[in-house]
C-alpha cells in the first residue's frame, strides 16, 4: 500500500508501466468535469471509474488478484482501512469476471484518512475497506492491471536497481525507514529548499516518514533509482531520476541538498557519479535535467557536471507564487559524456 499527495504520483513512474498510463493520463484529465462512471484509459490494461460516495462506518474488506487500485479522492475526505491480505478470514470465493473477493472479518485494520487531493495505492495483496467517514464524497478509482503483457522485443537498457555509489567525499545510496527525521531536519522542512522544486516543505515529520516509506518499497523495481546523499556519515541531499523511457532510452534527473551544504560543489560530485552509473552501467543514451529560470545555481550545477544547455521552455510551469516561469532544460548523451574526463566538464 503507498499513500501520497496527487502533485507527487510522478515519484512513482516505473512501478508498474500501465501505472504510468495513469499518471501520463492525469496531466491532461480534469477529473472534475468528468461524469460518474467508467472512462477509458488503455483497454483493460488501465481505466478509471468516477462515483460519488456515501460514507459511513465502511462496507466489507476487499481484495483483487488481476488490478492495482488507485483511488483518489476528489471531495471531502474519506478514511479508508488496510491490512496485509493474509491478516484476514473468510473470505468469499474469488469472482473472476469483476475481479473481486469479500470479507467481513471485524478486523479494524490500519486507518488511511485520504483529504481531498490523495491517494491510495492498493496492490493485490492489500485488503482494503473504503467508505469509512461522515457525509458525501466522491473519488476516483483508477484500476490498473497489475501483470503487464511481454514486451515485443528485449529491453536495450541493463536495469541494476538502486546500487550503493561512492566518490571522493560522498556515499549514494538506499533509504530506510530510520532516515525520515534527518531528512526532514535538513531538508524537507526547509522552505528555502522547497522553493524551486516540485514539492512544498513537509509539516511534520510523520510526512516524510510516509513518503520515505513509499520509497523503501519501490526498491523491489530494477528501473527505480533514487540515492540519499550521505557525507561523514550525514544524510544531507536526495538524487534521483524523476521520470523515463523504455524505449528511447533516456530519462530525467532531480536532486535537492540540505542549505548548510551548497555552494561546496557537492551536488556537481554527486550528479556526476550518477551520470556515470546510469550511462556506464544502465544504458540510458541521453539524460536530461531541467531547472527555474530563477534558480541559476542550479544551472551552474548542471552545467558544472558536463550538460549542455539545449533550450528554454517559455512559461512553462506555475511556480509556487502562482506565476508562470521558464524551464531551461540542459541534456547528455552517453557517448560524449562517456568520453569527457570529469575534470573537463
């Protein structure tokens, strides 16, 4: 199960590639003017249903074999209980055609309590029982087929997973659930970090807990990368790639430090030794990074690790001020950063 904020479902593209379908889909969907019902995505290999709901003391658990269901609400609030499948009895024979089997086990489970704009992630093997609270609500319930067919032809790319990186003066590598209060006492409580990035400044520790729980899981996919910074043994930055593609081989990077550390040409250290495990050793053929135009030092990092400036995307993203800002977008290509000594870039 992962439960997160809609303005950070693209932290999850690579999970699942009918999942991405959805968070590709829902940059351009306005769930709002949709009616209720079902409206199609992919096939059957990912749709969405719109309902509105009563909500009271919650129906029976439920569990699916074939979908993932991601539901977000859109109105109100809804809490929703989970449990880990084998937690539960009695559950009714599985019906094959909807894709669904019930349990009425008293079990109370774990209590999500989703606002609007939030989501669950339910995979098959987590019961679920939505329709726990007071008044009307209503959400989107996105079904997503959890097994995905073969693909037509063998992948280019060498996924690792998330490897442990070192250079000079840093080691990447994995989150544990144990780093969630340094990460919010350097840097995700820090408005002056989260000024120029997609995310807001985390209220308490218990969120971050929550997404770097999300993270830990996603571990388990090959194609997911994404570093914690440590320096003398202190968490102090994030790296990762925030999106990509199978297919033509490339993908995107973002990275935030802890403000006791800029300006120390850490960020440039750190970047480079992922440029070189992602195109060494992944495969990736181009790898792409992009900042606001009102953040210039992150430029100089980029451009520190050897990118080239290819463009300015004009008033292309809302900043947090509510005003429209350019995008200036800087690429690698793996043969010719490949062949670049890293005290040239």
């Amino acid at each position: 199960m992962i439960a997160d904020t809609l303005d950070r479902l693209h932290h999850y593209l690579g999970l699942n590639p009918n999942l991405d379908l959805v968070i590709r889909a829902l940059k351009t969907l306005d769930l709002d003017s949709l009616p209720d019902g079902r409206h199609a995505i992919s096939g059957d290999e990912a749709f969405l249903n719109l309902i509105h709901t009563s909500l009271g003391t919650g129906g029976a658990w439920e569990a699916h074999r074939k979908y993932i269901d991601l539901q977000l609400v859109l109105l109100h609030e809804e809490t929703i209980a989970w449990a880990p499948l084998e937690q539960l009895k009695g559950f009714s024979a599985y019906d094959a055609q909807k894709d669904i089997m019930l349990s009425t086990d008293p079990y109370r489970g774990s209590r999500l309590t989703l606002k609007a704009g939030m989501f669950g992630l339910f995979f098959p093997e987590d019961a679920h029982q939505p329709g726990i609270g007071q008044g009307q609500g209503r959400k989107a319930v996105f079904k997503i087929k959890a097994e995905t067919a073969a693909p037509a032809s063998k992948s280019l790319m060498n996924h690792r997973g998330t490897l442990p990186l070192s250079s000079r003066r840093l080691l990447l590598r994995t989150y544990t659930a144990d780093d969630a209060q340094a990460m919010f006492d350097n840097w995700c409580s820090d408005p002056e970090v989260a000024k120029t990035v997609t995310w807001v400044p985390h209220p308490d520790v218990e969120s971050t807990r929550q997404l770097v729980s999300a993270w830990v899981r996603s571990y388990q996919n090959p194609s997911y990368y994404h570093w914690g910074i440590e320096m003398g043994g202190k968490l102090i930055g994030d790296i990762s790639v925030v999106s990509h593609n199978e297919q033509q081989m490339t993908c995107e990077v973002g990275y935030c430090l802890s403000r006791a550390y800029w300006n120390q040409g850490i960020m440039t250290e750190a970047l480079e030794r992922v440029l070189q495990f992602l195109f060494a050793d992944v495969g990736y053929r181009r790898i792409v990074l992009r900042h606001l135009a009102s953040n210039p030092a992150s430029g100089r990092v980029i451009q520190k690790a050897g990118l080239k400036q290819e463009g300015i995307m004009r008033q292309a993203i809302k900043n947090k001020q509510s005003v429209f800002e350019d995008l200036v977008c800087y690429a690698a290509l793996r043969d010719e950063w490949l062949s670049t000594p890293l005290s040239a870039h």
